[in-house]
C-alpha cells in the first residue's frame, strides 16, 4: 500500500478515535478520557524517540501563528507535542513531504527533522505544545535553508 493511502489510513483512524469516548477506570465515574490521538510515529512515519536525561523539563506553550505567516525552519531534538486549538497548520518538512493539522487535531512533532509551520489561512493559528526536553536545551533550533 503506497504512503498516501497509508496516510489517508491513519487519518481515518484517528477521526474515529476522536469520536469515540473511552471508559476512564482509573476516575471517579463522570470522567470521560477521549484519545486524540495515539500513534508510534511522528507525522512523517518516524518512530517516536523520548529523551534520556537526568535533567528532565516540561514547557507548556500556546504558540500564535498570524495569517499569512510562517514560524520559519527549525527542528527540535527533544519531543514536542501540540493541540490545535485555532486554524489550520500546513508543515512542510525537508525532503518535501507536508502535513495538514486542522482545529481539534494533536500533533507529533517530528524531530531533528528541519521543518517549517505556515498559516495560509485568514485566521490565527493557536496550538498548546507541550515541550519534553531537559534543562538548558532549547525548544527549537532555527535552521538556514
């Protein structure tokens, strides 16, 4: 099966898992856990690697992206991870491939993969990301392309 349908796949896959609530045994009854996603890859196939370190860090961000903007090249070599709350995220990674994430969706950044996020559209793009690094390494590092 070639990658587009894989692709195709994986997003169908998840819109079912986004409508489909999942008993919460570990909650008091009145919680409901509803899986946005879950997945072993990245958005581009790459398996997801966790950082070693004794120095572990968690940032949380809402990162704005306007109308016609673009967060420019760059990568991160810890794991990242975003919701988007607003708009639509085009990424276009090196190598050509491009991804597509829409309000509601999660996103697995990839990484130590140069990438780049573009708002295309006319509304602010508004993603939480959750950064999983270790003190003193940064969130992302710029890359001249």
């Amino acid at each position: 099966m070639n990658r587009k349908l894989w692709g195709w796949a994986w997003i169908a896959c998840c819109a079912f898992l986004v409508c489909q609530p999942l008993p919460a045994p570990a909650y008091d009854s009145g919680v409901t856990v509803r899986v946005l996603l879950k997945s072993t890859e990245a958005g581009n196939g790459q398996p997801l690697e966790y950082l070693r370190t004794d120095r572990p860090e968690v940032t949380v961000a809402i990162v704005e992206i306007a109308p016609g903007t673009e967060t420019g090249w760059h990568l991160h070599r810890i794991p990242v991870y975003a919701y988007v709350m607003e708009g639509t995220l085009k990424v276009l990674m090196e190598g050509g491939a491009e991804r597509t994430f829409e309000k509601g969706q999660a996103v697995l950044e990839v990484q130590n993969v140069a990438h780049n996020g573009v708002n295309a559209g006319k509304d602010t793009v508004r993603l939480v990301v959750f950064y999983t690094g270790a003190r003193d390494l940064p969130l992302a590092e710029k890359v001249t392309r």
